[in-house]
C-alpha cells in the first residue's frame, strides 16, 4: 500500500479512536460498564495485533524475559491511558481534550532530555512557551458553562500516560531487543485487556436505575462502539509502525497529529454540538500551532 493512503488510513483510525473514545464516555454508561466495555475493545485489539504477527505466531513464546515484563508495564498504561481519554472526551469538549491529550509528546522529549542526554531545539523551546499558553487560555477562561474539573484532570492523565507510553516504546527499542518490537505490541494489548478485565470484576455495580433502550442502541452501545474501538487501537499502533522512517517528519506530524485532533473536534462538534469560547478557540489555535513548531523542528 502506497505510504500516503498508509498516512491517511492512520489519521482516520487515530480520529475513530478519539471518537469511540468519547462515545465510550458519555454518561449514559456506569463506571463498571464502561470497564467491561474497555476491556471489550482492548481484547478486539489484541486479537487484531494477532492477525499482523501471524507469520511469527511461534515466537510468541520465544520472546524475551525483558519484552514481557516491559509489556505488562507498557499493557497497563496502555489500559489507563484509554480509560482516562475516554473519561475525558466524554465530559469535555473533543477539540480541547485532543489538545490536552497531543501535549503527552512533551513527556517523551522532557524524559529524553534529562535521562537519554537529547537534545531540544530552540524552536522546540518556542513551541513549548507557545503550548503553554495556549492551555493558560484554555483553562485560566471566565467565562462560565463549562466545568473544566469534569475533564481536565481526566486529559491530564491520558496526556501522562500517553508520554509514558511512548516512553515505554522508546526504551524497548533502544535495547538490545528492539526486533521484538511487534511481539511486545502483543504481549502489552494482552496485558492491557487483562488488566482492564480485572478492574471491572472489582468494581461493584450501583443500584441505579438505567434508561430503557431498544434492541438495536444496546447493540450499539455494548457491541458496535467496543468493536470499533478496539479495531482503531490495534490497527493504529501496527500501522504506524509501517511509517516509520518512511516519511518525513514535516508531513507525518501534521498530518498524522493535527489532521486527526481536527478532524475528530469537527465530526464531535456536528455530532455533540460543542461550542468553544472565543479564547478557548484562540487557545486551542496556537496549540496547534505550537505542536507543529515541537513536532516539526
């Protein structure tokens, strides 16, 4: 497949995501549903990570001591990650939380920078005075409506797990071990769906009564928005492996970054009908902006 339909394929799963995510949110599901629907999805994406190693399916248990433990790390990052972005795309405005959420490259950048010895440009520096603005105008607003404790905490959270995430990635493949890379993407959406699993059997179920819905909204809401979701998580993190190194960081971070977190805050406004203040508009402009500048340069 041509790398561009490859680029364009992976901005419209990381936009699946970010929407299934959101519906996955909403309050219409209860904390234990919204669990069982997690580890839903998380299983659907490790069952489509299976498909993509099909041909290494017997070295499945020839993978390294290492790999495994950095899985189950990684798995239940992964699983809290997921939880947090859906927590928090169903409490806020997309556009924002996408926003939020695409900082958590700063986390791999500040981590390299003291751990790794990598080095940040001055343009890099620029964008991250610009980022930082750009959510000063997002969250220091007076205009009133919005309670920004019902998501910010939430994107916070999946902004950190996002970085420690790709943190994870970063360490597994600066080891001696990194050509176990698409195995270790198995065994941590094995983990992730494991884990997501377990938490729902923890927590109890309320006694409250739940709104009557037809045979095909349960269909919807138990079977078609898990599904998806784990098809977009486990297709996106093998597809952008392809595109690795095969295309310039002037092209893949645009269109990959911005083009799904605009995409995703246009079918979420049409959608959900969500409005922006002017400076949370504004704010949410320069972030842009700023993460171009980071990712770019």
């Amino acid at each position: 497949m041509n790398k561009y339909c490859i680029l364009a394929l992976s901005t419209l799963l990381a936009t699946g995501k970010a929407l299934f995510c959101k519906a996955l949110g909403t309050g219409q599901y209860s904390k234990k549903e919204t669990s069982i629907l997690n580890f839903k999805a998380l299983l659907v994406a490790f069952f489509c990570s299976l498909l993509f190693v099909a041909d290494e399916i017997n070295k499945l248990f020839e993978i390294s001591v290492f790999s495994i433990v950095l899985s189950v790390f990684f798995g239940i990052s992964v699983a809290l990650t997921q939880i947090m972005q859906s927590k928090a795309m169903g409490n806020g405005p997309a556009s924002l939380v996408s926003l939020v959420y695409s900082c958590g490259f700063l986390v791999p950048i500040f981590y390299g920078l003291i751990f790794w010895d990598e080095g940040v440009s001055l343009y890099q520096w620029f964008g991250i005075l610009l980022l930082v603005i750009a959510l000063c105008l997002i969250v220091l607003k007076r205009e009133k409506g919005t309670n920004l404790l019902a998501w910010l905490p939430f994107a916070a959270l999946a902004m950190l797990g996002s970085g420690a995430n790709a943190i994870f990635q970063k360490t597994h493949q600066y080891s001696s071990f990194a050509d176990e890379l698409e195995l270790f993407l198995v065994y941590s959406l094995f983990f992730s769906s494991i884990f997501t699993g377990i938490v729902s059997l923890i927590i109890r179920k309320k006694a409250e009564k739940e709104p009557k819905l037809s045979q095909k909204q349960k269909i919807i809401k138990k079977l078609i928005v898990p599904l998806c979701l784990g098809v977009c998580v486990g297709l996106l993190n093998f597809i952008n492996l392809s595109l690795s190194g095969k295309l310039p960081s002037i092209i893949l971070f645009p269109v990959y970054n911005v083009g799904s977190m605009l995409l995703s805050s246009f079918i979420s406004s049409i959608i959900y009908k969500e409005k922006l203040t002017k400076r949370q508009s504004l704010g949410f402009c320069i972030g842009i902006v700023a993460i171009l500048i980071v990712g770019i340069f």
